[in-house]
C-alpha cells in the first residue's frame, strides 16, 4: 500500500508512535489522517499541526471504536488504512491487581477486535482495505517484568494472524508492528520495570514510522524495525528449552525486577 491519497484512521495517535505514524501518513500526502486517542486535546493538537482531525476515543470501549468508524465513514465514506496503535503497560507477574489484567486486556486485545468488527464489513465489501496492528516484539518473544503485557501482546498477535489468514484472499491485508525499545513515554516512564533494559537499544517513533511505511508499500505481515528480533524469534524456535534459560538468566540480572515479577515487591507507581 502507498499512503497517498488514502483514508487513515490512527488510534493511540497523540503520542509516541502513534503520532509519529500520524506526521509521517500526513508527510506522505494521504487524503486524511483521524487521529483518535483518549486525550482528546493532545489528539487535536497533533491533528491541527498536521491537517487532520483529532478525536477523543476510549479504545477499550468497543461503542468509541464504532462511533469513530462510523464519524470516519460519514465524512470519507472509506477508511483504507486502519492503526490499531493504543496500547498499556504495567508490572507485575501472576498476582497483578485484576484491575491491570482488565485493561491490558482491554487495550492491547480487544480493542484490535472492536476495531475489527468495525471495519472490516465495509472492507470486505470493497474487497479490499488494510489493518495495522501495533503489538511488540513482546507478542513474539515476551516481556521480562509484566505478564499482563506478555499474554494480551501474545494474544494480540494471534489475532493479527487469524486475520490474516482468514481475511487474507478477500482483499484484507493485516501488518503486525513488532518493536521493541521505543523512546515513547511508556518506556521513558517504566510503566513496566522490565523495560528498562530496551534503553540502550531504543529507537525513536520517527524511525518506527519509517519502517512502517516501508512495511505496509511491501505488505509485509511482520514489521520489524528492529532487526535483531527476527534472530531472537529463530533461536527461540529453534531450542525452546535454551531461549527461556537465557530469558532467566537476563531476568536475574535485575534483583529488584525479579522481586517484582515474584510479588516480593511493589511495582513503580
């Protein structure tokens, strides 16, 4: 897919790498770029620098989904590319306040379903339209610190590729964005304390949105900006039982990551 000329929905769009999808899509002369995250005013604000339009929406509430689409279609009549691109994180290992579980799950898995149920009657329809799934290179591999981002980032990806499959010879294309470290205010945070050691490595959005624009004109399913997580997810496929002994072994090198993880100690506020 070529951006240009096209209908692009973003969700998450006001900061980190939804707004740099969303200034890169702009750049790359689409007809209109929606960008739709639970900060309204940070969403209009990108929205006015950029020529496109800004709304306030709550993802993992599946009625803002389908108000979007429908606002979207209203307006366009078409949505050709739809960024699936809100997504949390939290610490915590098995004992998780439930509360993060519900969001994570919410967030990072629903709201890829609710946008799905959305949209892809009218793509269907046309025969033809395009999904982009912003997951982590977590949903391929894991994430140290945080079960709740590890199993809906996991259960995110498997959705992308129920799509895919389903959907792949009706004219759907399906892309799952897979970074890992990215300066976004997530990581710079810690939301999540096993994050920390993707610093070194980080890239910034502007160079995600690069990669995915590459990605969706070669209508590749996996994007990877970061290319060594293609070598992780061979090794891990290749010895299972070596992977997670290094995934130990990487996790042991942070104490206080290990406490949390065991519920020994509380997460960062």
């Amino acid at each position: 897919m070529q951006i240009a000329g096209k209908v692009v929905v973003v969700t998450g769009g006001a900061n980190g790498i939804g707004r740099a999808l969303s200034e890169r899509f702009a750049a790359e002369d689409a007809r209109a770029v929606v960008i739709a995250d639970i900060d309204g005013a940070r969403s209009r604000e990108v929205a006015d620098r950029i020529g496109g339009i800004g709304l306030e929406v709550d993802v993992a509430r599946e009625t803002d989904v389908q108000r979007l689409v429908h606002v979207v279609l209203e307006r366009f009549g078409v949505v050709d590319l739809f960024c699936s691109n809100a997504g949390v994180g939290c610490d915590g290992g098995v004992a998780a306040p439930d509360g993060d579980w519900e969001l994570s799950w919410k967030v990072n898995v629903m709201a890829h379903v609710f946008a799905a149920r959305a949209i892809l009657p009218g793509m269907l329809a046309r025969g033809e339209g395009y999904l982009l799934q912003t997951i982590s290179a977590a949903g391929l591999l894991s994430q140290i610190g945080s079960a709740p981002y590890s199993v809906s980032k996991h259960a995110a990806l498997a959705f992308a590729e129920w799509l895919s499959i389903t959907h792949g010879d009706q004219g759907i294309k399906v892309s799952a964005l897979c970074p890992m470290g990215v300066r976004t205010d997530m990581l710079r945070k810690a939301e999540f304390g096993g994050g920390s050691f993707l610093l070194d490595s980080a890239l910034e959005p502007e160079q995600v949105a690069d990669h995915v624009v590459k990605g969706l004109a070669e209508e590749k399913f996996l994007i990877l900006p970061h290319p060594e997580v293609s070598e992780y997810f061979q090794r891990k496929a290749a010895d299972y039982d070596r992977w997670l002994r290094g995934m130990r072994r990487l996790q042991a090198t942070n104490p206080l990551l290990k406490e949390v993880v065991q519920g020994r100690a509380a997460p960062r506020a």
